[in-house]
C-alpha cells in the first residue's frame, strides 16, 4: 500500500467517525440572539409571538420584513401598532419621517434593541449603555414606575439580559415608563401627535428565555400594556432576518455546525499531510516543568498579611458585604433597611433561626455605627455568618 493511499484511507475513516460521533451526540443549546417568531432556542421569539393576544385580544399579528419605510406606507387600513426587536435597529431619514406620520396619525411603536443607530439616535439625543459584569452573572434589579405597574419586589434576571440603561435622553421629551437600579431609565416613551414611540433597551426581556419564567412572563405582559387596543401588530423582521440571497458555494456547509467542522476537519489533515511529507526536521522540544499550584501559598500571604495589619473592622465589612449580596440575590430582598420588616421576611424564607439573625442584625448596626471591632467580636460575627449559611441550606 503506497503513502499517498495509506494518508488517504486513514483521513477518511477519521472524518466517518468524526461525523458519526457528532449525528449520535446531543444537541447543544444554541444561545445565539436571533429573535425569530419560529425559533424555540433561549433568545428566539417563538413563546412572545404565540401568547402576545394574550395581552393584545382581537389583534391580529401581520410579519413585515421591508424597511420601515416600505411597512409603513403600505401597511394595512385603521389602527395599528408597530414592533421592532434585535440587536441592532438602523434607522435612516426616511424610515424615521414615515415613522413620525405613522405615530402623529395615532399609531404607536415599540421598538426592543441593544443598540439604536441613524437618525433616530440623533434625533432623540439618547445612548444606551451597558453595566460590565464578568460572565453575565450579576443580577440587575429593575421595575416599572407607573404605581399601577410597579411590583413590590424587582425584577431580576441573569445573564446579563437587563443590563441595558440610558445614560443619556433627553428629559424634556423623554417619559420613563421603567427603571434600572440607581434610577437609571430602562424603558422609556416619546410622545408624537396622537401616537408615541417607546424604546426598550433589553430585547432579551422578551425571548423564549426570559418567558419561561414567571417573573419574566409578568414584565413583558407589562411592557406590552401599553401599547393601546388596535386592529394589528405589525412584526418587523427586517433587522433579524439575515438575507436569503446567499450564493456562497460553501453556505451548505457552514449552515450546518457538523458539517463546517468537518470541512475544518478535512482541511487539516490535508495541511498535516503536507507538512509531513515535506519530512522537515524540528528541533528537539524542551522539557518544561509542570506549574506549581500557588492557590495555598497565595491565601496564606493574604491571610499574613490582613493578620498583621489587625484590620478587624476591614475583614468584618467584608464578611458582611458577601452576606447581604448573598441574601438579595437568593431571596431578592432589599438590604438598604435592615429594620423589622426585612427580620421578618428573611427568617421566613431562610432556613436560619431568630437567634442566629438576631445576633447577625445587632453585629452588623454595631460595626456600621463605627465602632472598634475586637477579635472576639470578629471571630462572633464569623461564627455567626458561617452558622447562617449551614442553616440555610
């Protein structure tokens, strides 16, 4: 058997296993943002298109996918609203003058996107900004503010999906409906005639991921509200639905995850086979050491170190810190106020006992009156923290 043959035998069994392996294989969960009406991935909109007559009775729900230009102009007689949703919302001069006789005439427009780009930007004088949080694991608490709307307790969401706010808007014009933590807007309306534009900087809020959850279900019910009664919903598709004109030879393959790898696959065993009948020679590979786990050394340089500076006080911050951010994120209470009210709800919900909080509660107004925090009552507070959490479990 010539090389050439053995290269080429070996290679294609490879690729056939490859393949095998990967038709037999679970599918894993698609996290990319698409936003379509007939996808049922995390971040598609197929929950939101089948139950929103459930906030708009009597509507009926058309797909547009032109311009807006275009949707508007030859869009279907009486009273309508309009809703756009993806990642990126372009809007030029004349979308947006259309937009403006479409509202003036007693039409409404939603619009849910990460980013708001043209004109639209420029006219409204806002910009949307993100908080940084590492992985997406910060929760970011927001409601509404209409009294009618607000829930007792905020909303929370992982993954980052309701991290969007307006750092900048225009407060003279700008009305906001919803806010983000520190007062920031999240949710706000522009009134134009008898119509009004409302903007949404979290589209995620409204995908299948965010749905399947009842507080999340509860916040787009809401955020729907307020677009009035009307006979139809028009569904922009324009800014998600990629073009179908592709005449890419290779769009096949790189449709498919399966098959893009195996095209990857096959183009490196071609380059391996090259390199190895070109029989270069490489220099011997040095040796290297396997790197020591420093983890143990490092936390007792930081334990020496806070032991010798005796910051009591700096230690008991912190403790305190992680256990309050503890409490909110599992029990989505507020820790502004550690009064009676915040006791009360914190032992019914934790597993913990009255004396372990009560004792915690009296530490913790102790060391913020700033007072001197000795080792005995660092090493109580340590106990007692450490206790709440066995409990809790």
């Amino acid at each position: 058997m010539s090389g050439l043959k053995k290269y080429i035998i070996i290679g294609s069994v490879l690729i056939a296993a490859y393949l095998i392996a990967q038709y037999f294989k679970p599918t894993p969960t698609n996290w990319t943002p698409t936003y379509l009406a007939e996808d049922k991935i995390p971040f598609g909109t197929y929950i939101l298109r089948q139950r929103i007559t459930d906030v708009l009775p009597s509507t009926t729900v058309k797909t547009v996918k032109a311009a807006v230009y275009n949707n508007l102009s030859e869009r279907p007689a009486g009273k309508s609203n309009y809703f756009i949703i993806g990642s990126v919302v372009t809007i030029d001069k004349l979308d947006y003058q259309q937009m403006v006789k479409y509202m003036e005439a007693g039409n409404h427009i939603l619009i849910a996107a990460y980013q708001i780009r043209g004109i639209l930007e420029d006219t409204l004088k806002l910009k949307i900004t993100a908080d940084f949080s590492f992985q997406n694991k910060r929760k970011y608490p927001i409601n509404f503010v209409n009294p009618n709307l607000e829930r007792e307790l905020d909303y929370y969401f992982d993954k980052g999906i309701s991290g969007q706010y307006f750092s900048k808007l225009d407060t003279v014009k700008a009305i906001v409906l919803g806010q983000k933590q520190n007062n920031n807007a999240n949710f706000i309306q522009y009134k134009y005639g008898k119509g009004s534009l409302m903007i949404l900087p979290n589209p995620q809020l409204l995908t299948n991921y965010s749905l399947l959850r009842e507080d999340g279900a509860d916040y787009a019910a809401k955020v729907f509200s307020y677009l009035p009664k009307a006979e139809t919903l028009l569904w922009d598709e324009h800014f998600t639905r990629k073009n179908g004109n592709d005449s890419s030879i290779l769009r096949v393959l790189f449709k498919y995850d399966q098959l893009r790898w195996a095209y990857y696959i096959a183009l490196l065993s071609l380059i391996v086979f090259v390199l190895y009948e070109i029989k270069r020679r490489q220099r011997i590979i040095p040796v290297i050491e396997r790197p020591k786990n420093s983890s143990v050394e490092f936390v007792n340089v930081v334990g020496r170190v806070y032991y010798q500076q005796r910051n009591n006080r700096d230690i008991a911050e912190k403790k305190i810190t992680y256990l309050l951010e503890y409490i909110r994120n599992k029990y989505r209470l507020k820790t502004i106020d550690l009064n009676q009210e915040f006791r009360e709800a914190l032992l019914n919900k934790s597993g913990a006992t009255a004396d372990v909080i009560d004792d915690i509660l009296e530490q913790i107004k102790f060391i913020k009156a700033g007072q001197m925090v000795r080792d005995d009552q660092l090493i109580r507070l340590n106990k007692n923290i450490e206790e709440f959490y066995r409990q809790d479990q």
